[in-house]
C-alpha cells in the first residue's frame, strides 16, 4: 500500500496491538484501518498517540494537503470530514472501507482540538468517525 499523500510505500506499525499503517521515511502520515477498533483502554491512548507522532519523516517530502486523495486500499476518491465537535479539522475518509487518512499536521490539530475540554465532552456523546482518533485526547 503506497501513501495517498506523497506515493512513499507505507509501513505497517504495531502500536498497542493494532496496525496501523505509518509514511515513515515520506511525508509521515498515518493510515486507520476502520476495524480492529475497541481494542484500547483509555491508559494507552495517548502512549499510542506519542508513538505514532514519533515516526521519522523526510522533511524535504512535499505534500500537497488541499489535494483530492484516493483511498489506498480501495483506489477510490476518499471525502473530507470534519472528525471532531469543533468542526475545525477535516481529515480524508474512504467512503468504501471507512478507512481514514491522517496528513501529520492533521494529526497535530486534531490532537489539539481535543484538548479542549467542551470537544471532548462532545465526542463522547458523538463518537468521532474512527475512534482512532481518541489517541489524540490528551488525559490532563
Ligand atoms: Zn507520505
Ligand atoms: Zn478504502
């Protein structure tokens, strides 16, 4: 499977038992798979979020995020989607596998859009669209 951002091939990583599929050496995007959710306990969210912003990135890689990305599992165009109450950061997602791309300053925003208390409240009443995401809120 090759990055929808930047072509690099991407590499599986094995964060808390799940895979997830890292632009490590590329742009450093990160790819969800919409199953093999559940598996998580709130302890290990954000050791998992740590590992996951931690992967080595080419800085010279240039990425174009207002770009159209196609899905790269299913080939399909994937939709933009606002992930979290606050409606402020849109990430890609397959509308065939539910699977859901995040660019790296994606990530950083969507982390810290749930640092804030009223987002997080709100997501757990309205789960985000890949609980994936719950890596991101930070446990102050
Ligand atoms: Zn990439
Ligand atoms: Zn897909």
């Amino acid at each position: 499977m090759n990055c929808p951002a930047c072509a690099n091939p991407l590499r599986k990583l094995h964060v808390e038992g799940v895979e997830v599929d890292t632009c490590e050496g590329g742009c450093g995007g990160l790819w969800f798979d919409n199953f093999e959710l559940a598996r998580f306990d709130e302890p290990h969210e954000l050791a998992a979020a740590e590992a996951l912003l931690m992967v080595p990135v080419d800085m010279s890689v240039e990425v174009d995020y207002q770009a159209k990305r196609q899905c790269p599992k299913c080939a399909v165009p994937m939709m933009r989607h606002f992930c979290t109450a606050l409606r402020r950061t849109q990430v890609d997602a397959c509308p065939q596998c539910g699977g859901n791309w995040l660019d790296v300053g994606e990530l950083t925003q969507v982390r810290s859009e749930f640092r804030e208390k009223a987002v997080r409240a709100a997501a757990k009443e309205q789960p985000v669209i890949n609980k994936h995401l719950r890596w991101f809120v930070a446990t102050d």
